[in-house]
C-alpha cells in the first residue's frame, strides 16, 4: 500500500533509490559532506579532518551518499577523492517537487471549490 | 488567483505550505469540516479521497482513503487535538491499512491548520510537525509522504549551500 503511493508520487524513480536518497539526507553529517564535496572534491581523510569521528565512521557516511548517487569517489594515486553528484541531488530535487505539486493540487482544488460559490 | 508558498525549517523538523484564498476564513474552514469538501481535494491527482469518518471535535477522528487508477487503495487517519473554529485545526496524521484502521507503527505528523484574513483574502498555513528523529529516520526507509516533504528541506539546503 505504501509502495503504491509511492509510486503515484514518482514513477520513475525506483522505490529502493528512494528509500537510499532519504536514508543517506535524514544524517546531519552526511548532508554537511554533500554540501562541502558540491563546493570542491576533498579526500576521504581531509573530509574526516573536519569531523569529531574516526576515519572510519566517515567511510561508512561516504559509502551511504555513493549508494544513493549523491557522490561519487575516484581514486587519485594513493588518494580517494570524493565528490558531489548533481545528477543524483537534481533527481532527489525532482521527486521533492512533485510533493510541492502535490500541494498545489490541493490548493487548486480548494480554490475551484471555494469558485462554485 | 491562489498563491502558495513553501517554507522549511530543516532544524525544527517542520515544513509550511501557505496558500492564499479569495474567499473567508469561515468559508475556507468549512472545506476542512465538511467531509464532502475535504474529500474533492485531499487525494493527488488521480487518487481521489472518500472519508469514511470524519468526527470534527476534539479527540474526535476520522478515516479515510485514497483510490488509485488501478483500484488500489491507501488508507489514513487523523486524529483531532485542537479546533478553533475558523482559525485553527490541530491533528495528528498517519497511515492506516486496508480496513482504515491506524497502523500502530507508522509515522505520525502532527499538522496545524492556521487561517487568518490578509488584504481581504484568507491566508491558510499548514504546518507539519515531524515527531520524533528516530521515528523519523525509520519512516524515511519507508519512503513515505512525510519523508518527501522533509527531504525538499534538505535538499534545497544543499542545493543552496
């Protein structure tokens, strides 16, 4: 049943993308290595520099953002670079504007009520 | 015309949809009141609502569900906390199953209804209040509604950043 909303809401994105895109934006660290990473590409352990987390924990944040294609890392010699994915975030930003549509179809709906009287 | 405006606060965990009305506040107040009403614009496109129970009184609650183009059905329920009549609704939101019963662990928004006259219009503000982080972080695996509207928050914020 839930499924099925979804999938009313965005059809061309797949129910998993979905759930990836919101499960890797619902963490405050996570959204904070988007934004840096959009602004220039950083290495994983100048990313971890930046954080009260080990290495590792910031890894594993990386690895979330790379599964739900907001980031992408490329190997640079001994270095793994990291960087945004503005394919990934204008996707995310396409299903997001289908729920402000959702709303505008309410209102319209209101409107074309409130214009019988 | 009908204007309408989005504004989130992704610290608070809350986001508002404000859209304006050529009519008053009474007259705007009764399309939430009237289940007739309520159900000709709650559903998305192509999924019209039917409200089976609709007990406009505090504690009161109401059921109902959206049908899809292909006979499926997704239920909801809400459940009424405050009601200032014509100025403010208070209710909790969440998902029910097939029969419209409430699904005990799903998600639940608290969305507040303010109607206010500016410039002769009606001003109407939905604020919906996300509950508990945790809670949240499991609804957003589902995917829900509630998830999207949380994430325009956060999306626009980096998009912005």
């Amino acid at each position: 049943m839930q499924l099925t909303y979804n999938q009313m809401v965005v059809e061309q994105v797949s129910d998993t993308d979905i759930d990836r895109i919101f499960q890797a934006l619902a963490d405050a660290t996570r959204r904070d290595i988007v934004r840096r990473v959009l602004q220039s590409e950083q290495s994983v352990s100048a990313l971890a520099s930046g954080y009260a987390m080990s290495f590792a924990a910031v890894q594993k944040h990386v690895a979330v953002l790379e599964r739900a294609a907001l980031v992408a890392k490329a190997r640079r010699g001994r270095e793994q670079l990291v960087h945004g994915n503005p394919d990934g975030l204008r996707r995310a930003q396409l299903i997001l504007d289908r729920f402000e549509e959702l709303w505008r179809h309410r209102a319209a709906g209101i409107a074309s009520i409130l214009a019988e009287d | 015309m009908t204007s309408i405006t989005v504004e989130k606060d992704l610290e608070a965990l809350t986001m508002t949809f404000v859209a304006e009305f050529d009519a008053p506040v009474e007259r705007v107040w009764q399309v939430w009141e009237d289940p007739r009403q309520l159900e000709r614009w709650w559903g998305p496109p192509g999924w019209p609502a039917t409200f089976t129970r609709h007990d406009f009184t505090v504690g009161g609650q109401s059921r109902y569900y959206m049908s899809g183009p292909d006979g499926e059905k997704s239920g909801g329920w809400w459940e009424f906390t405050a009601i200032d009549s014509p100025h403010r609704l208070v209710f909790d939101d969440g998902f029910a199953d097939e029969s419209g019963e409430p699904l005990r662990e799903s998600m639940v928004t608290t969305m507040t209804v303010t109607l206010e006259t500016v410039d002769g219009r009606t001003r109407m503000s939905n604020l919906g209040q996300f509950t508990d982080p945790e809670e949240f972080e499991k609804m957003l695996a589902m995917g829900m509604e509630e998830g999207m509207r949380l994430a325009v928050g956060q999306i626009d914020a980096i998009l912005a950043g």
